[in-house]
C-alpha cells in the first residue's frame, strides 16, 4: 500500500509554534496575575459608593438602659405658678387691652376698675388719720396729767380705748387700701380716686380673660387667669403592679399630643394612696426648655427603671443576619489605582436592652470602645455590600 505524506511549508510550521507560544504566554501572566483576597470581615467602598450609601460614625455611649414603664397623663404648674385674678370689692370695668396668651409681668396692670366705694374707703382712711393727731396728743395728756394725780384713772382708760380704737380703724382701712391695690402711704386729700388698678400678681401668659368694658364684676367673679409655664410639671397615672417600680429621681421621656419632640422630667413624687380604679399619680418636674408645652396638653410618657451605664449605640447602628448581630467599625482609609477606599471591619456582638432609639452592645473581649469608630448611618447598606461579596452567602 502506497503511503501518503503530508508536506507542511515552513512558514505554516513557525505560525503554530508562535500562536502556541502566545497561548502559553497569556495563561502564564493571567495565572500570575496579582489579585487582592480581602479578609473575611472586610467589606470595603469607595469614598463615593459611601458617601452614596450614606455612611456615619459615631463613638459609643454610656447610658442607663433598662426596662420602661410606660404612661399617659397631663401637664400641670405647681399652686404657685397659677394665679386666679379677681376684685375683691367689686366694680365697673373701667378699660383693659389684654387678650388671651398675651404675656404679663408681676405687677403689670390688667385692667382698671371703678367703683363708689374706693371713694368711702379713702376718705374714711383720711379723716381717722386726721383724728389720730388729736387722739394721739389727748391719749399723751392725760397719761402726763394722770401721773401728776390730775386726773383719775377712769379718764386715762377712757382716752385708751378711744385712741387703740382709732388706731385700729386705721390699720383695718389701710388693709382694704392694700386689697384694693391703694398705697395708704402715697394717699393723701389731692389724689383720692374712684378708680383702681388691677395688677398681676405673677409673671406668666393669660389662660382667660373673663371681662369686658363696662361690666360689673362681683368679689366671687374670676377675671383673668395666669399660667406661668416656666415651672411645669407632669400629672402621670400608673397602675398599682408599677408602684415598687418606680421612686424619686428616676428619668421620664415624655411626647406632647402623639408628637415626635422628646421632652425630659424628673420624678419628684410618687402617689402615697391607689384609687378605687386601681392607679396611682406620680408627680415629674420637666427640666430644660420646652417652649411647644402648655399646661392642659395631653402626654405619652416611658419612665426609665434604673438602670447601670452600659455601652450602648443607636439602634440602627446594628444589624443582623443568619440570627446573628454584627456592627460595623473603621478599619483603614487606601488607594487603589489612584481612587480612594475605606475599609470597614464587621464585628460579631449580642444585643441587650433597647430604650429610647438605643441598644445596649456585648462587645467581644478585648474590644477597644475608647478608640473604635462606629458606622451608625448605613451599616445595613455596609451588610448588603458584604453579602453581595458572597463572603456572607447562606
């Protein structure tokens, strides 16, 4: 049998050496190719993917978390922090200009009143003080006359009783001068009025405003009312199984009308008595300035049980994945290729107690708090970016 040989020019022989050489040289530099292999609990960004994922720090803080008991009640002022404003001896409303919420100051005038009977209190106020000159002076004679045996005993105890008598009309007019807002000691027969001013006893806002020009008010009538908001105080009610739970000096947070503000108080007295409803009142002093808050208004409140000082974050500061906790803290800023990165690394924690937006955090032992810095905003965009890695895939 005839062979058959296949003849392959030269150059055909060189071109399939040189494409094998090509080949084997790209494997070879693709296999020493330099990759970077990121540690398991390492999840990096670029400053602009996390300023996109809106990345935060934060430090840890040391708070009292505990458990809440949580209650409704009311706004109230302390006795005197609420004035009821009234005429003691009736009259006319002669002008006022106020209107309810205007602020007033301590002895600002509210209206002026107007009535006939200032007019005899005044004028008998005078003429018994122009009658005290003379009793005065009889009252000295006879006592002189009486101890020169002048005069008996009976006429000195009569001239007594005559001038203590006088002297106490006087301070019983000078009393009513007072009530009526009179000074008896700039009253004299040249400014005798018939007309008075009603001031305000304490600074604060007018609640209402009961009178109008011209009407009568009576000794019984309310014509203005004054709330001083400076000096509030919550009104809370509790159920009798809270009553161990709670005690002077414990913290309250409380919300105005279904409201987002946080407002603080402090306990200062709880109820000594449960009332046929089963509940108990416990008395809080709001502290700091609440300028929304009027008395009246309506409040949710949580009072915080004592509690030691924990480590704790804001809530969303922790994330969890497969039943377990993580937080994310600042490991090293980089550059790559000219581009900037952060590493974050991602620690296992325990949650604790939550309160008021915050979580307690079970660090690992060994965990520095003092010089670590926490991802609170976008730590579950740092969760996502890690399991889309595959480095966190169930």
């Amino acid at each position: 049998m005839a062979k058959i040989i296949y003849k392959f020019p030269a150059f055909a022989i060189g071109l399939s050496l040189l494409l094998i050489s090509c080949n084997m040289n790209d494997k070879t530099a693709s296999e020493t190719e330099e990759v970077e292999v990121l540690p398991e609990d390492i999840v990096e960004l670029r400053d602009d993917q996390a300023k996109l994922a809106g990345i935060k720090f934060g430090k840890f803080e040391m708070k009292s978390i505990g458990n809440v008991i949580k209650s409704n009640g009311v706004i109230s002022v302390p006795p005197q922090s609420f004035a009821t404003v009234s005429m003691p001896l009736g009259g006319f409303i002669k002008s006022t200009n106020l209107l309810p919420g205007n602020a007033v100051s301590r002895g600002q005038v509210l209206a002026i009143i107007e009535n006939q009977e200032f007019v005899d209190i005044q004028q008998n106020y005078l003429e018994a003080k122009n009658r005290l000159v003379f009793a005065k002076a009889e009252y000295e004679r006879h006592i002189n006359l009486y101890k020169d045996d002048v005069y008996s005993e009976k006429n000195v105890q009569q001239v007594t009783v005559d001038y203590k008598n006088l002297l106490a009309v006087i301070r019983s007019l000078e009393q009513k001068l007072t009530m009526i807002g009179i000074d008896p000691d700039q009253l004299t027969e040249e400014n005798i009025s018939s007309s008075v001013s009603l001031r305000s006893p304490i600074k604060g806002f007018l609640k209402s405003v009961n009178i109008n020009i011209g009407k009568y008010v009576s000794p019984t009538d309310v014509l203005f009312e004054i709330v001083n908001s400076e000096n509030l105080y919550l009104e809370l009610t509790l159920f009798e199984k809270d009553a161990e739970k709670v005690s002077e000096g414990q913290k309250v947070k409380f919300f105005v009308n279904n409201g987002s503000d946080v407002h603080e108080a402090v306990i200062i007295q709880t109820g000594k008595s449960v009332g046929d409803d089963k509940t108990f009142k416990v008395f809080a002093t709001v502290t700091g300035q609440c300028d929304d808050v009027l008395p009246g208004m309506y409040v949710n409140a949580v009072i915080e049980e004592s509690a030691e000082q924990v480590p704790s974050l804001p809530s969303e500061a922790i994330v969890s994945f497969d039943d377990k906790d993580y937080i994310f803290v600042f490991e090293t800023e980089k550059e790559e290729e000219g581009q900037p990165f952060t590493e974050y690394r991602i620690i296992e924690v325990r949650k604790g107690v939550t309160s008021s937006g915050f979580t307690e955090v079970i660090l690992p032992e060994g965990f520095n708090i003092d010089a670590s810095r926490v991802v609170i905003v976008g730590a579950y965009n740092l969760l996502s970016a890690k399991k889309n890695a595959g480095e966190m895939a169930c």
